[in-house]
C-alpha cells in the first residue's frame, strides 16, 4: 500500500470476486487485497476489510460476519461493495487530505446483465467517484497486457478471474467476438472441496482447497507427484483429521472447471472469422487473470487448440491496468463512447 501527495483523476479498478485491484495512472497498483468485509451483525458497521477481513472467513464470533461482497463477478451486497470501495480509496488517500476520483473505470463481465451494471456503478459513485465508466475485462486485460488492440489484426484474450473466465477476439480496438462464463478460481476451490469430502469423507475449507490449488494444483500430467497434508473436520465421525493429498488426485478434482474453460475457448474459436483467426494462430492466445496461473494450464490449453498461448508476466494486474489506462487510450477514438456496452 503506498500512499500519494499529487493524485490522478484516472483510476481504474478490478473489482474481483476473490481480489479487488487498483490502479492510478502514473502511480500504478496501489491496492491489491482480497474482496473481503468483515462487519458487526445488525449495525452493519465495517470491523475489517481486505487482508485481514480474509483471515476471519470462518472464524468469527456470532457478533461479526466476514462476506465477500462479490460473487461470480458481480455484486452480490451492494452496500459492503460501496463501504470496501471507500476503505480501499481511504487507505492511498494521503493523512488530512480528501480525495475524491474524478474518472473511475471498472472492468467488468461481459455476461453480467445491465442491472448488475447499474449495481457497480452505483455501488462506485456512492464511494465518491465523479465519473465512472465499466470496460469489459477481457478488453482491459489487453490493454494492461500491452496488447496492440487498434491494429486491424485479430487478437485473442482469456482472462480467467475468481468467478468468471471472458474469452474475446479484439480487432481495432473493439471485440470483434466474447463470450464468457461464470467458471473460475472460485470453481476450481469448491470442486476441491466437493472431491475431498465425498471420495474422503474430509469436510475442508474453501481458504485450504485454495492453499492446495496454488500449492500444488495443476492441469496436465507432471512427471513429479506433489503432497499436502490437509486438516479439516470427519464428515461421519465429525472429529478433526488429517490427510494426505496428491498433486494427480488435486488434477482430476479440477478436471470439470478446467475442461469447460477449454472448451469455451474452442468455441469461441470456432466462431471466430478466419482472417482473425489466422492471426490469433500466428500470436497465439494471451492468457491474464488470477485463474490462469495454474500450473499446467496454458500448456492444455494450447495441446487442445493447436494454438500458441502465452501467459503475461502479471496475470493478476491487467484488468486494473488495462481500466485505469482506458480513459486515455481511447481519447479521441472511436469506441470510447462504447466503454460502457
């Protein structure tokens, strides 16, 4: 967290299911935590947000609930979303100043629907913003990527979030084709938590299934087998227990989520014009999001498409970057009064 005696206007934020990002141009990633609040039952009043909200999920006492505020992308609890905003805005705002955003943009879903839009951005300006924009999150991951999205040249992205995986084919600064799909990291934790507990009998936490996932999760054979010990509590005798885990079992846990990833990303191939398509083949596909960090998955993804796929350096911080870059990218271009669509 750092903090800033001169501000931009431009902020731009990726409201994740699991992380919430954002970015000030100029200044770069100021905060970067979990989409967590923690508040007091009945008041509501705020007793923790991010970090340290992420570390009372299922711990807290009767008084105080610990929510994440968003769910499969989009806003599940719009008031928490606005009180998370404002913490996170509060906490780069220098001591004794006030700062207020003039432009937010917000990276978003392509498959929410335009009442969850109205949400976000109410939920943004009710935090203090002037102006506030949303840009599909596939198109902000290609900006932050770095991707030469105004070329007349196809280019693919797949941004694979906590709730959401969006996958478009972007020419000339607009998509040209997107789908997306509520799957993501968040899939990938409750279906280690479903083959725990029914070929274990093991009830586990969604904050260990997703230990495990980065640990040692993957989605194509590795010639060295990983172990975790796990604890969690005995679904029939409802003691405390231990058990040890492997990378392969962790592999097929996830084969579902992961399997319908590829498969929308077929599609959407599929479906893609072919002089686009001929260019996606020769630049391959660009992978962003926290999701697509698990190991092994670009390497599936490009054996089942026959197609090259490349993972940015920073996955987890193109959406944010690619938001708070938009405003000036598309000065004066056609599709910036299109953000919003």
């Amino acid at each position: 967290m750092r903090l800033f005696n001169n501000f931009s206007n431009d902020i731009g934020i990726d409201l994740g299911t699991c992380n919430t990002l954002i970015y000030v141009r100029g200044k770069g990633i100021v905060i970067d935590e979990p989409s967590v609040v923690a508040v007091e039952k009945g008041t509501k009043q705020i007793f923790a947000v991010g970090s340290e909200a992420k570390s009372m999920l299922d711990k807290t006492p009767s008084n105080i609930i610990a929510i994440r505020p968003l769910s499969d992308g989009v806003i599940a609890d719009i008031d928490s979303t606005e009180k998370m905003i404002k913490y996170f805005i509060s906490k780069i705002t220098p001591r004794g100043q006030l700062f207020r955003p003039t432009r937010m943009m917000i990276g978003i879903p392509s498959c929410i629907t335009d009442v969850e839009k109205r949400a976000v951005k109410e939920a943004a300006l009710r935090s203090g913003a002037k102006e506030v924009k949303t840009i599909t999150e596939s198109r902000a991951a290609a900006i932050g990527a770095k991707i030469p999205i105004f070329e007349p040249a196809g280019h693919m992205v797949c941004d694979i979030g906590g709730g959401t995986t969006e996958v478009s084919v972007i020419s000339l600064g607009n998509m040209v084709i997107t789908s997306a799909i509520r799957i993501g990291g968040d899939k990938f934790d409750e279906a280690i938590v479903k083959h725990v507990k029914n070929v274990h009998n093991l009830i586990i936490g969604r904050q260990t299934a997703e230990r495990l996932k980065i640990q040692i999760g993957n989605a194509t054979p590795d010639k060295n087998i990983e172990k975790m010990e796990l604890k969690g509590t005995d679904a029939i005798t409802g003691l405390p227990r231990r058990l040890e885990i492997d990378s392969v079992e962790v592999r097929e846990a996830l084969k579902d989520p992961v399997t319908r990833i590829v498969d929308e990303i077929k599609s959407t191939l599929g479906h893609t014009p072919p002089e686009l398509a001929a260019d996606i083949v020769e630049r391959g596909i660009v992978m962003t999001g926290g999701g697509s960090m698990l190991k092994g998955l670009p390497k599936l993804i490009s054996k089942e498409t026959g197609v090259p796929v490349i993972l940015v350096e920073h996955p987890l911080e193109c959406v944010a970057i690619g938001a708070g870059e938009a405003f000036e990218l598309f000065k004066n271009r056609a599709g910036y009064e299109n953000l919003d669509e």
